[in-house]
C-alpha cells in the first residue's frame, strides 16, 4: 500500500513539474493572447457546463446506486459500492479539470515557441499532453489504492480446492 501511495506521489509531483515547466514559457504576442484567451474562455464555459451536468447526472445515479445495492446486496456494500463511484467520478472530474487548464494554456505556449524552434514547440506541446497523462494514472492509483485501504487494505487468500 505504500509503495503505491508513494508512485501516486511521485507522479502527481511530476505532473507538478511538467505544469509548472509548460506555465513559464512566454504566452505569445498580444494577438496571440487574445485568440488564447478567448479560447481559454470557450472552455472553461464548456466545462463549467459539462460539469454541471454530469455532476446532477452522478448524484442521481449515486443516490439510485444506493438504494438499489442496499435493497438487493445490504446496505454496507451499497455505502461502499457508492463511495468508490463518487470518488472515482471526483478524481475523473479533478484531472480532466486540470487537464484542460494546462493543455488550453499549453496551446498558446506552443504555437509562440513554434515561431522560432520546432523543438522547443514540440517540446512544450509534449509536457502539457503528458500532465493530463500522468493525472489520470496518478489519480486512478491514488484512488484505488486509498479505496482498497479504506477497505482493510489485505486481499484474503484464496483456498484452493
């Protein structure tokens, strides 16, 4: 259990890194900036929207989870059952948050480093891909892990016959 809260760890300071390395680069021309911010202002309406959505979405689906695990299972696994879905549907909803705000800002970054080196574009344009790949793995081990834990963190043995 340790060794993978620290790989979670690790890889959510990585994604720190890479974040932080993509947010320094110079954001571009005022021409650029504005296209970026309008853009930027796009998606974060999209997500607001999105997010408003399945979030009603996921609390009837929770509350319906609920009520039918605990009428036909027991309510212990129904409560169980409902707080992995809400903490998966929470960690889902945190890296594709922070997804979108690196790889929007990412963007601009990109196409100004692209004006004078290929490389650095690539670059640039790699590491703000890689934060949104590195959350969600990070956050799925984090979650799973910290699910299994709160579980008892043991795995019984099976009896083999």
């Amino acid at each position: 259990m340790l060794f993978s809260f620290l790989v979670s760890l690790c890889a959510l300071t990585f994604a720190a890194y890479l974040a932080r390395d993509v947010l320094q680069h110079a954001s571009g021309t005022p021409a650029m900036q504005q296209i970026a911010d309008a853009i930027r202002e796009g998606a974060e309406a999209f997500l607001r929207r999105q997010y408003r959505t399945i979030g009603l979405m996921t609390m009837v689906l929770a509350i319906v989870m609920f009520v039918g695990y605990g009428v036909w299972s027991g309510w212990e696994l129904s409560a169980k059952t409902t707080v992995a879905f809400l903490l998966g549907a929470g960690c889902s909803a945190l890296s594709g948050y922070i997804g979108m705000y690196i790889s929007i800002r990412a963007n601009v970054r990109t196409a100004h480093a692209a004006q004078t080196s290929l490389g650095r574009a690539l670059v640039i344009a790699f590491r703000g891909g890689a934060v949104s790949g590195v959350i969600v793995v990070a956050l799925s081990l984090l979650g799973v892990g910290g699910l299994f834990y709160l579980d008892g963190g043991t795995v019984e043995p099976q009896k083999v016959p």
